[in-house]
C-alpha cells in the first residue's frame, strides 16, 4: 500500500519517535509555527540539483514536503519536488513527525492551526485520512486545526495512529 503514496506522505505521517528525538530542521518548523514566517531559500541553501545524489535525497522524499502545491513548512517559495533541496532537509525516521511537531507547539502556546495553514484536502490518500489520523476525532473536530472534518479529509500534519510521539 505504501506505494500508492507518495513518499513524502509516508515520511511525514510514520514512524517511531519520543518527544526528545527533536532534530534541529524540527525546531525549524517550529520556528515558523510561532513566528508565521518562513526561511528565505537562500537562508535554507535551497538548491536545484543537475542530477539526484547517490543517495537520492531531494524534497519529494522529505517530510516537510506539500508535493502537490510544490512547498515546503519551512523554506519559502516554490520548490522542486523531485531535484530541490535545502540544509532542512529530513527523511522518514528523523526526528519527530511535522505533526507531532505542531501537537507540540499547541500544548506549548494553545492556538490551534488556522484550517489555511493546514493545507487541508477533501481526500486523502487511502490509509492517510482523518480517520487514520491519532489528532482526529470522531466527532469532526481535530486537536491540530481549528474545522470539522469529515474522515475522508487530509492535512498536511496527519499522522498515523500508532506512530509518532504518544499523546
């Protein structure tokens, strides 16, 4: 089933963690959830490969990915899914989850997401919806955006129950 996703969508959603396992591109986003703003791309060295590494890192395999909007939670402006790049960088496994990043920054300050800064969609992908998702709840409401939802729906913050950081 995981390749019926893209795999920025797996990065973001899946995975072990503690809430001690904050990388520094985590703090990153947590930066632009306080602030509103984010990183310049010549701030992140944001850069368009000729070619993928060897190890084929490029923004589609991270999980700060929006791959259908070609964004990113932290560097500004439109990037290059399959070539793009920037010293945030962060693949499946490191770190914590983007949403368990924001899970955090609203136990820290109480503010819910606005449902723009959601990236909400009215479906997601099979096994990546709200129903799949540890901060919905059943009642339509979620803990990470200020909406109801319907189970069909996606954020950009979803994250599979049974994974992440407990709540």
């Amino acid at each position: 089933m995981e390749e019926e996703v893209g795999e920025s969508v797996i990065a973001k959603s899946t995975g072990e963690q503690e809430e001690e396992d904050v990388a520094p591109q985590d703090a990153a986003l947590f930066h632009h959830l306080e602030t509103g703003k984010k990183i310049s791309k010549e701030e992140a060295n944001y850069k368009k490969q000729e070619m993928l590494s060897q190890d084929g890192q490029s923004c589609v395999k991270c999980k700060f990915n929006l791959p259908d909007e070609k964004k990113c939670h932290i560097v500004d402006g439109e990037i290059d899914n399959e070539y793009g790049i920037s010293k945030f960088f962060s693949p499946k496994g490191d770190g914590m989850l983007p949403g368990d990043i924001v899970w955090d920054f609203i136990k820290k300050t109480e503010k819910k997401l606005r449902y723009e800064e959601g990236y909400v969609i009215p479906k997601g992908a099979e096994g990546f919806q709200c129903k799949d998702c540890k901060y919905y709840m059943h009642s339509g409401n979620c803990l990470l955006i200020k909406a109801n939802f319907t189970p069909e729906m996606s954020c950009a913050f979803v994250v599979k129950i049974g994974n992440g950081t407990e709540i």
